[in-house]
C-alpha cells in the first residue's frame, strides 16, 4: 500500500493529522492546516500512512457517489453510537443503511415536510419574539436558534411540545446536554475502553462532564420515546413513526426500544444542531455592519410575500441566496468525511490503493476562489448568477444515498426563519461586547462558535 501512496505529497509529520487530529479538531486547527497544505502542495495531501486528504471540488462525485469501493471508515464512524445501537448515520454496511433509510425516509418527502408547516411556523415565530427581546440588552442568538431547531425536531419528530416552556429552561437544560455530549462520541472512538466500561460519568474533568450530560441527554430520550409511543406512534405526519410502526427490511424484524431511542437521539443531535448553526452564522453575517444593506434588501424581499406563502418563500431568489451564501462560509460539517477503499481509486494522477482512508472538507472547496471570487467575503448576491461550478462545489448536504435524508426539512425550517425573524420588526446589530474571535468555527461535528454565544442589540425597524 504504502508503495503507491508514496507518490503523493506526505506531509503526515509535519501537520500530525493522525496523531492530532482528536485535539485539533475541537480547537478548529485541523481544517486550518490542511489548508495550508493544500495551498502550498496541492489538491491531494498524503496526511498520515494510510489517509489521504482532498480539495479539489471536482474530485467530490468520484467519492461520495461511488456505491462500489468506497465504505463509510469504520474508525470514524462505528463508535458514534448513542446507547451502543446503528443508526442511520453510522451504517457501513450498504444494505442495512438503505433498509434503515428506506423505512425512515416517508416523513422527510416536500409533501410530508408540508404538513409540518404549521409547526414550524410557530416555533419560527416563537424565535423571532424571544430575539425580540434584544431591544432592551443583547440577547444570546446562538442559545434561541439551538432552542429553535430543538423545539422544532422534538415536536416533529416524537409529539415533545416546549411550547408551555415559556422561558425555554427545559428545552434549554436539554440543547446543554445534547452540544456537551459531543465530546463523548469522539472519545469512545479514540478510547474505547471507557464505554466498555461503562466509567465515563466517574471521570473528572470537561470528559466526565460530557459523559454526565449524555446520561441525562439519554434518560430525557427515553421517556420523549416513550411518550411518543404511548400517545402518536401511528400518527403518519411524525418523523418517528415509521421507525415505531415499520419493518426494518434488513433486520426483517421490527426495530426494538433501543434501536427507536438511538434513532430518535440521532436526528436530535444532526437535526438541530445543523440547522442551529446555519442559523446562527446566518443571523451573525446580517448583523455585522458592513453587511446592513444585505439585512435590509432580505427583509424587503420577505415583506413583499404574503406571511403564510411558504411557496413564494422557497421560490425568492435573494432567500435562497443568503442561505446559500451562509452555507458556503459557514458549512455546518466542516472535518473530513472519511471514507475507505475496498478497491484502488484513480484520482488525477494517483492511485490510491485499497485500504487507504481518503477524505474532503467542506471548508475547502467551499473556498476555492477559482469558484467562488473573494471567498472570505459574505457576497450573497453571487447566486443570483450561480454558475455549474458553484452548484457542484456547494455540499452543505454531502451527496449521493448517504446525504442528509433531513435535507427538506432543513430548508423548510430555514425558510420559516427567515421568514419570521425578518418581518417580526427587529433590526440586528452584533453587540459592542462580541469578539471577533467568538465567531471562529469549532468542530464538534456540528460547528459551533468558539465563545458559545452571538450577543446581538436590537431595534425596532422604522
């Protein structure tokens, strides 16, 4: 193996990818250095003895459409389990994955995310009052837009209601625990032996703490799943009804408690926390001064449609384009998307032979300046003219049968929230006490900004 991977550039000592890679990715450095690999040595970086990482855009199908010879990587992906169970994030196995997605996949159709609207809207416009609020002192964006994302997947996804939560404390002690338990699917990978033993709530420390936090992430699970399977199971319009009524056509069996809870705790933590974070950096970008006509121009494009036409939502070109544009500068998964060869792969002029583990960064190709002139600049207006570069080179959902099956839903909750803060009234300003450095994009999976918080001043538009 090593053989052939000898030809690629290998800069495996000096980034310490491999060795590193844990520590670095929380503090956001790993996507920082790579970077700089690939600027100074190209688009396919040898990274450690058997992984390779990629840039370039046009590399991207070849990967993650390829159904023959290309798996998940187990190492990345077979300990993020939530009470030791598959989900339908972890799957290897091709066929279990699209048995599992087969069986989940009828709640997330347009038409089915439709019959959601109403729900939606109102958590939308529970949002747009609670950041309201700012007029008096700045107001925390990113704690409202994780409560809204949250209030939003537990409703659709299994009948839990936030909405008599009236300070959000309940749903905000949830959002706490699910963020702070991020590190625990990173560490029973790198140390597996702590959940074999069950000794992760004894430990001291930032990793006892996240372990803590998913226990009490995980007992809120289960009396959520319970709740749902004694009061709605056979309600169609629910994300998790399939799951409690179906067959798994993999398993040939109905999915046990485990299995529903695992499930239902992995849309909680893909479903808000990706829709949470766009959100927020969305909200982050409109409100910086340099950006204020951009604020203005989307609340006049939003005030011109009729408040209950989601259609002519979706439709708005200038919508669309600052969402695009914030899932360019701001991919909610920013850390490579592992995956391992069973058979060689021929990329430009390697071959990378089986075994080798082969990854692509959203960050990267996301600013590629060839595609997308003046990269670090938030320029919505450059979908308006969006070329076929830009489509291809635009994954905020990755692709192929292992992309984001809660991608409408995704969409439909973004555009209720456009749509509602927009005309609630509110203008947003980043507040004087905000640091440049709390805005910087962590991995924990899902990013996060570095100081946990968007304070924002508000004031009430002319």
């Amino acid at each position: 193996m090593s053989g052939l991977l000898d030809n690629i550039p290998d800069f495996s000592r000096e980034a310490l990818l491999t060795v590193l890679s844990l520590s670095l990715c929380l503090l956001y450095l790993l996507i920082k250095k790579l970077e700089e690999l690939h600027k100074k040595y190209g688009p396919i970086v040898r990274t450690g003895p058997n992984e390779v990482s990629i840039s370039d855009w046009r590399h991207l199908r070849t990967i993650y459409l390829n159904n023959k010879g290309v798996i998940k990587s187990p190492d990345f992906y077979e300990a993020a389990t939530f009470v030791g169970k598959g989900n339908i994030f972890q799957m290897i196995n091709f066929q279990q994955h699209a048995a599992r997605r087969k069986m989940s996949s009828p709640p997330y159709s347009l038409q089915s995310v439709a019959l959601l609207d109403p729900l939606i809207k109102g958590n939308a416009q529970r949002l747009a009052l609670r950041l309201k609020s700012g007029t008096s002192s700045p107001v925390d964006a990113y704690n409202l837009c994780g409560l809204f994302s949250l209030e939003v997947i537990c409703q659709a996804g299994f009948t839990k209601d936030f909405s008599n939560d009236t300070n959000g404390a309940a749903a905000l002690k949830l959002l706490q625990a699910m963020d702070g338990s991020a590190l625990t699917l990173l560490f029973d990978g790198a140390l597996p032996f702590v959940a074999r033993f069950d000794i992760g709530t004894k430990l001291p420390g930032p990793i006892g703490g996240s372990y803590r936090k998913r226990e009490y992430w995980r007992e809120k699970s289960y009396e959520m799943v319970d709740h749902f399977l004694e009061k709605s199971a056979h309600d169609e319009k629910y994300l998790l009804t399939p799951l409690a009524t179906g067959v798994d056509g993999y398993l040939r069996r109905k999915l046990t408690h485990e299995e529903l809870v695992e499930e239902a705790m992995g849309y909680m933590f893909a479903g808000s926390g990706t829709t949470s974070s766009t959100l927020t950096y969305l909200l982050y970008e409109l409100s910086k001064p340099e950006n204020a006509a951009i604020q203005e121009r989307l609340r006049m494009e939003v005030l011109a449609i009729r408040d209950d036409d989601i259609v002519a939502i979706r439709n708005n070109a200038y919508i669309n384009a600052v969402i695009k544009e914030t899932f360019r500068a701001h991919p909610t998964i920013i850390s490579a998307i592992p995956r391992l060869l069973t058979e060689p792969l021929i990329l430009g002029q390697y071959t990378l032979p089986s075994g080798t583990v082969i990854g692509m960064q959203n960050w990267l190709h996301h600013y590629d300046a060839s595609v997308f002139p003046d990269p670090e600049k938030f320029i919505p207006e450059r979908w308006l003219n969006e070329t076929p570069e830009m489509k291809s080179a635009l994954t905020p959902f990755s692709l192929g049968e292992r992309n984001c099956i809660g991608q409408n839903l995704a969409w439909q909750e973004l555009y209720w929230a456009v749509s509602e803060v927009m005309r609630s009234g509110s203008r947003f300003r980043v507040a004087e006490e905000m640091k440049d450095w709390e805005m910087e994009m962590e991995d924990w999976f899902n990013i996060a900004p570095r100081g946990r918080r968007l304070m924002l001043t508000v004031s009430l538009v002319d």
